[in-house]
C-alpha cells in the first residue's frame, strides 16, 4: 500500500513543476539574451533599450508575486496557472509582429506577469508544501530545470534566428513555454498534498501538526523593519542584480572577438553551470548548512567573474560562463531555504513573497544597466567589477544576519 508521505505521485508532482521551472524562468529569463544583439542591430537601437524589454518583464514578473496569494485564492490554482501560461505564451508570440519599442514593452511586461503566476513562489511553494524530507534536493530539480532549458535552447534560438530570423524565434519560443507548462495544466494535483489524501514526503505524522497551503500566522516576533530581514532583503537585492549579466555573455564573447556561436555556447555553458550549482548547494546544504553553503556558491561566483576578466581564450571563455552560472543557486535555492532558516516556516510564505519581489527588481534592472553600461562605456568590465563589490558586501552582510538571528532566538 502506497504511503500517504512517500509515493510516485510526489515525483510527479517535482516533474510537473520542473516544466514550470523551464517555461516561466528556463525560456523566458534564460533564454531571451540571445536576442539582445540581432533585434538591437536589427532595430538599429541601443542593446540596452531593447532589454529594457526583458527589465520590465522582469518587474512585472516580481510584482505579480506580491499578489500571488490573494489570486490564488480568488481563482483557484489550476485555473490561475492556465490563464497565466496562455498570457505568457500569448504575449512572446505577438513580439514577433512588431518592431516598435513601446508595444515590445507592454508585452514584455504582460510576459512578466504571466510568467510570474507559475514561477518563483508558486514553484517554491509547491515544493514547501509537497516535501518534508529532501527538500534540498526537490528544490535544487525544480529550480535546476530553468537551467536545464536554458542550457538545452540557448544554441538552438541562436541557430534558429540565424536561419529563419528572430521574429519566427519569438514565435517558436511562446509556443514552447506552453508546451513545457502543458503537464502542470493537464496532471491532477493540488497545491496542498493533503487536499489530495497525501503528506508531504517524508512526513512525520508525530512532529508537527497539519499546515496549511497558505495560513494565517504569529507575526508577534517577527517585524518587517528588523535588522536581519533587511539584511536578507539586501543580500537577495544585490545578488540578484548579478544574474543578469548572464544574458549579456554573447554580447561579452563579441567584446573578446569572439564568433557568436562561441557566446551562444557561453550561455548555454552559463545555464549548465545553473543547474550543476542548484543540484550542489541543495545537497551541500543538508550537510554544511544553508549559510555556510550560500558563502561557497557566492566564493565559486567570484572564481568565475575572475575567469571571464582574465582569460579571453574560447575555452577559458566558456568554462568561466559555466562557473559564473553559480550565480543562480543562490536566488532560486539559497534565499527560499534561508528564509526558511532565519524566519522559520510558518512565515514563509509572506515574507519570502517579498524577498522574491524585490530580489526580482534587482535581476530585472541588471539587464538593461548591463546593456547601458556597454552602450556608454564600450566594455562590459565595470559590471564584473561591480559584481565583485556585491558579492563582497553580500559575504559580510550574511554572517552579520546570521548572528543576529542567533541572538533573536536564544533572546526569545
């Protein structure tokens, strides 16, 4: 007989959102910086203005988040997630028939907040609320496949806009999101296990007491204003607004002469190393800690930075790409997990809500300051040098929140 907190159905719960890990994040954030420099030279404009674009849709993106809850239980999740993935799908496609600036930017902003409604803290919480044990690891999959898609088609639209262009690229790529967010749509579950006769992987019936999908909490310890919120609200800020230099990697292999099949592979290398770095700090984490496993993936990060400024050989090029790509476990792993650990669990869904919101304002407005710092200073060197301050800072700022939180608890 099938126990209620260990099952196949859980897995497929974990593979269901792995598709809608690769279409809201893996296709529509991974994947859209291989248009950066065709539509910009295409258009004749600024590569800046044209990710100016995917800036917005990022916004939008971490903006819907704040209401996630409330349309959640407004509508339902399956009838949220449908008309989400639709208006995400809907909205890519339309960006192949139009070559004005204002319209790419409400449809990247209607992408944003369709992508949003099935990405970050909806995967999260699917994640949360199905697993107990392994949480790492389901965590590390789920997320780990936006790098999987992004690794997989970062090649293939670069070769696609080179022979059929980029407006039919625009197309195959809204068609795609909804494939992939197809099963999420078409499998039965629930978010809540339990509203399906199930407890979350690895549950022990006689630790804790039932928990709900969403659920009112005592906030009587917790205040939006104290020091070691803030310091994980900056740490996310500030590590987020890294990641989007892994869009501007073809662009970057242009800056060292290199071909953009080399910068295509650079991003596709980029997103290996996403998904690598997701599996490693998922696992590195059950047995260092989240915090001490948070300092190694920013420390790898440096390595990476380091790579890419000091070696111009292709294959340094590329492997430095891959180590840059550990920027991503931090935002989509680290910082669920560590809110998890300072905060604890019943607050969860309320405050990582907003640490993803405004982290998703740093990732969002890196892109198009990238593409600004190359189009007003013709190098992509100060963003690297800016990265190397944040994640100095960042290093600090952890430890200092850290401590914080111990003294908070053995006050309390």
């Amino acid at each position: 007989m099938t126990k209620p907190s260990e099952s196949l159905k859980h897995w497929l719960v974990l593979a269901v959102s792995c598709g809608l890990s690769a279409s809201a994040i893996g296709i529509n954030l991974n994947v859209i910086g291989v248009f950066y420099t065709p539509v910009s030279e295409s258009l004749n404009i600024y590569r800046g203005t044209f990710a100016m674009h995917a800036t917005l849709s990022s916004l939008a993106l971490a903006f819907i988040s704040l209401y996630f809850a409330p349309l959640l239980n407004q509508f339902g999740w399956k009838p949220l997630l449908t008309g989400a993935v639709t208006l995400a799908s809907i909205s890519t496609i339309l960006m192949a028939f139009t070559q004005t600036m204002w319209v790419f930017y409400v449809l990247g902003i209607l992408r944003g907040i369709g992508a949003g409604l099935y990405a970050m803290v909806p995967l999260s919480l699917i994640v949360n609320n199905w697993f107990e044990k392994k949480k790492g690891l389901a965590m590390s999959l789920s997320f780990g496949f936006s790098g999987i898609a992004g690794a997989i088609f970062s090649p293939i639209f670069t070769s696609l806009i080179q022979t059929i262009g980029w407006e039919n690229s625009f197309i195959i790529m809204g068609l795609l999101m909804f494939v992939l967010a197809l099963p999420a749509i078409i499998y039965r579950y629930s978010l809540n296990p339990r509203d399906d006769g199930y407890l979350p992987y690895g549950y022990d019936t006689e630790g804790e007491e039932q928990k709900k999908v969403i659920k009112k909490a005592d906030w009587s310890t917790f205040s939006f204003t104290q020091s070691s919120f803030l310091l994980v609200l900056i740490i996310g800020l500030l590590h987020t607004s890294i990641t989007g230099v892994s869009q501007h990697l073809p662009g970057f292999a242009e800056t060292n002469l290199l071909s953009s099949q080399v910068g295509g592979i650079m991003l596709s290398a980029v997103m290996v190393g996403n998904i690598s770095f997701k599996l490693i700090i998922g696992a590195v984490s059950d047995v260092l800690g989240i915090v001490r496993s948070t300092i190694l993936m920013i420390a790898i990060n440096i390595v990476g930075i380091l790579i890419l400024l000091l070696f111009t050989h292709p294959a340094a090029q590329i492997f430095g790409s891959f180590v840059f790509g550990s920027v991503f476990s931090v935002p989509a792993v680290a910082l669920p997990l560590l809110t998890i650990e300072f905060f604890g669990r019943e607050l969860y869904v309320r405050i990582y809500t907003i640490l993803s919101f405004v982290s998703g304002i740093g990732g969002a407005l890196s892109m198009a300051v990238v593409g600004y710092v190359f189009d007003f200073t013709g190098s992509y060197a100060p963003a690297f040098y800016t990265a190397l301050l944040f994640h100095g800072l960042n290093i600090a700022f952890l430890l200092t929140a850290r401590q914080m939180t111990l003294k908070e608890s053995h006050a309390s």
